[in-house]
C-alpha cells in the first residue's frame, strides 16, 4: 500500500523558512517523480513543483529562486526548502508521485500540511 505523509508546515510571519517533508511508502522509490502542489483557500490546486526520478527539478515561475526541491532516495523522502515565504504562499500542501519513470501523471496523494504566512 502506497502512503505518502507530509509534515513540516506551521504558522510563520513573512520572510521567514519552513521545510516540508514528503515520506514515501510502499514504492521502490528511486524510480518515482515527486511533485508538490498548493492549495489556497477558494481557489484551484496549484503546482509548485517536481523532483523527477532522474534528479531532474522544475518550478512554478512564482516559486522560483525561492524554493527548493530535493530527495534523499535512502529515507525515501523530498523535502522543499521554503526560504523568503510570502503571505501568496499560504496553502495547503501536497506532495504526490508518479509511476516508475514517470515525469507526470501522479498517482498517489498525501493528505496536505498546512502551510500559514502571516504579514
């Protein structure tokens, strides 16, 4: 059975980190793509962004030069770097994975963290 946990998200004031993390289980996961998403209250999911299986990285423009993606294939888990957080980045978090050697086409979800940037 495949679980995905995010954890890390908190309450924060403007400018300030948070690191999520995205524990997978129940794939072999060197070969899974992770991507993250957000959701602000009353608005459409969002992508943020992908660690592919291969290393490969993308960002939303929004996000970019700010947040870092990475994985740690060992503990089977992605982390995102969130540095110069801004009030537009609260949302609910959540990472997803693809099928082996998949760029896209996510197929398992987390259940999100909460993610609140107070000005």
């Amino acid at each position: 059975q495949v679980q995905l946990v995010e954890s890390g998200g908190g309450v924060v004031q403007a400018g300030a980190s948070l690191r999520l993390s995205c524990a997978v289980s129940g794939r072999t996961f060197s070969r899974n793509s992770v991507g993250w998403f957000r959701q602000a209250p009353g608005k459409e999911r969002e992508f943020v962004t992908c660690i592919w299986w291969n290393g490969g990285t993308q960002y939303a423009n929004s996000v970019k030069g700010r947040f870092t993606i990475s994985r740690d294939n060992a503990k089977n888990t992605v982390y995102l770097q969130m540095n110069s957080l801004k009030p537009e980045d609260t949302a609910v978090y959540y990472c997803a994975v693809t099928g082996d050697y998949k760029i896209s086409q996510y197929e398992y979800w987390g259940q999100g963290t909460q993610v609140t940037v107070s000005s």
